[in-house]
C-alpha cells in the first residue's frame, strides 16, 4: 500500500532562554543582565544564556572561560533543575488543555499536534497566540512558536522571530519556504554537514532540492533520502505523546581536573549510582555501556561495549565501565567523565496515518 503523506497542524512551542528567563524571574535583580546559567569564570560549560549575554556570543555548551572571555560583566548562576521542572509542568499542563498529542523535546520545548483539538479551533495560529499568552499570564515566561504542516517545518518556524514570536508557515508556502531557507538553518543540517554541502554547492534548500537522491545518498549516506524528502515538504513523523527514550545517561564535570585511574573509578561509581536511579525512573534496562571522557584540552572521546543481554544494575555497569576506561591510556588530565545505557528493552511500534487534506 503506497502511503498517504498526511497535512497536519503542528505547533512547535519553544521557550525563550528558558533556565536563564526562570532565573531572572525569581530574581528581580538579575534581570537586564548578562547571565550564564551552569560553569563559572574557571571551570563548566554553559547550560544557558540570556539574550543580554548572547549579544557576546555567550552561548550554550561554551566553556565557562569563553563566556567570560566574550563577556567579562557576565553574572554566572548555579542551575536549579527541580524549578526548572516545576516550571516545565505547569507549561505542559497548558499544553494538554488544547491536546494530548504533546510530544516533550526536553524541559523547555514540544511539538504539539492540533489538528483535531480540544478547543474545537480550525487556526493553529490562533492556538499558538492563545497558548504563548496563557504561558506569559500563568507562568509569568515568554515563549516563541512555529506553525506548519509537520514537525520538521514548525521546528524551523519557531526559530524566526525569536524571542516571544511565532511564524506560520501555510500549507501553500512550505516549498518555497523551504527553497529560500539557508542550508545551515535546515534541521538537522549540522556544522560539519553544512560545510560539507557548501563545498558540493549547496547554500539553500532550492539547491539542494535540485540534486538527485542518488547524488545525496553517495554524499550523506542514509541522511540523504532524509535531505531529499525534507526540501519537498515531506515529513511524516508523527507527534507522539509518549516518547520512547532511546538511551540513559548521567555524567559529571570536575571542579579539579582528574589523572589518576583510580580517582577516576571512584567518581564512576558514583555515577553509575545515579545512572541506575535513573533507569528504575523509566524501568529501562540496556545492552550498549558507553564511557564518555572529556579532556582538560575539550576533546572528547567515547568508549563502549555492547552485551548480549540487558542490564541496568550498577555493579555490572561499574564492572563494564572500569574495562572500558582501561581499554587504553589517558591522554591527558580528564574534566567531565559519563556513563550511557542505549539500545534499550524498549520497542517503538511504526504505523502510517492516513488523513485527507483538509485547509489549514
């Protein structure tokens, strides 16, 4: 049976610098203000910035140093995550006053499907205005939107008038959306890919959709049927309200950094004691253990091995992680050290919705 590609009505609602806006919030002090959520003046990575900070080019995953480098008025801010949650849950609880088919992308983002709501309104546009207000009135937070056909389009949408914005793209602008769309804004389209695409000639979505599946596939492998499909408007994954998790994993920044085995093994421990709270969390067990290491200089470099059956316990865990951190030298001094379970005992059942076209 050929498959029928679906029109659907998604609302793709991100938060605008959500932990650095939950900061600012409780404290009135720190609002105007170049903030860092996460690292510090010497150690870290940044979690998150306020757009006070972002005009220095303070962004997530920089280095502590860097943020301060870029901005040297830059106030840093231990991250709270229980508030951040409890924030996030009166957030979805608004959600699903307009769906169920809420799908969590993490603490401050979600696709939500309406095309059949609970509010009975054919405009998702109008939805999105109504939601962003609910959240800014109860919550007290700014939120930005995109509005499409599919998830792959409201995503990009979302981004375009950040902070505290929306964008719909109609069903009768997603081609020629997509064509003028430079490739680096393309989800999914990451740096080293899009240098990659810059050197075959491809700046925008109208070249790349002027190139063959077979040119793709023997450049991008698997990714190119995705690149193919995508510059046409076709996306059909579904919103899922109940994500399968596909891996587990816990890790740990240093205040010192590491070069002793043995100091080593003892922060896993710890680590595989938080990452096996975390696995009854989800009642998930896995087969792939992945060590993660992170160098003083920022390199990065991961290990792992795969069982032929599932575990979740943490002395079996430690006891594949200490193989694993022996399996060769250090490099050099070590920062940040994780653990990962993947290829979990969970299994995602795949079928096709069929849904006529109907005005968006």
């Amino acid at each position: 049976m050929s498959e029928i590609i679906p029109n659907r009505k998604i609302i793709h609602v991100d938060m605008d610098a959500f932990y650095a806006s939950v900061e600012q919030m409780d404290n009135p002090a720190l609002r105007g203000k170049p903030i860092a959520v996460g690292g510090s003046e010497n150690r870290g990575v940044v979690a998150a910035a306020s757009y006070e900070a972002r005009k220095f080019g303070v962004r997530s995953a920089i280095s502590g140093v860097m943020a301060k480098k870029n901005c040297p008025e830059l106030i840093f801010v231990k991250p709270r995550f229980d508030r951040y949650k409890e924030i996030s849950t009166k957030i979805h609880k608004i959600f699903h006053d307009y769906t169920d088919l809420v799908e969590p992308l993490s603490l401050d983002e979600a696709y939500l499907d309406v095309t059949n709501n609970k509010k009975g309104n054919p405009s998702a546009t109008l939805l999105a205005q109504e939601i962003r207000q609910r959240i800014f009135s109860e919550v007290g937070l700014t939120a930005s939107a995109g509005i499409s056909v599919n998830k792959f389009v409201a995503k990009i949408a979302s981004d375009y008038n950040k902070p505290n914005g929306q964008k719909t793209v109609n069903p009768d602008e997603v081609i020629s959306f997509l064509e003028e769309l430079p490739i680096r804004k393309f989800h999914g389209v990451g740096k080293v890919t899009t240098e990659k695409m810059y050197q075959l000639g491809i700046f925008t979505g109208v070249e790349l959709k002027s190139k063959s599946l077979e040119f793709l596939e023997k450049h991008f492998g698997k990714s190119g049927g995705f690149y193919f499909n995508v510059v046409r408007g076709i996306h059909n994954s579904e919103v899922k309200s109940n994500r399968i998790t596909k891996s587990v994993a816990a890790e740990h920044t240093f205040d010192v950094n590491l070069s002793s085995e043995i100091y080593m093994l003892e922060q896993l421990g710890n680590i595989a004691n938080a990452l096996e709270r975390r696995l009854k969390k989800y009642n998930v067990a896995g087969k792939t253990i992945t060590l993660k290491i992170k160098y003083s200089d920022f390199t990065q470099q991961t290990r792992s091995k795969t069982l032929p059956y599932f575990i979740s316990d943490k002395a079996l865990i430690s006891e594949v992680v200490k193989e694993l951190l022996y399996q060769e030298r250090m490099k050099d001094s070590v920062r940040l050290l994780g653990i990962s379970l993947s290829n979990l005992n969970t299994e995602e059942k795949k079928f096709v919705v069929v849904q006529l076209k109907f005005d968006f």
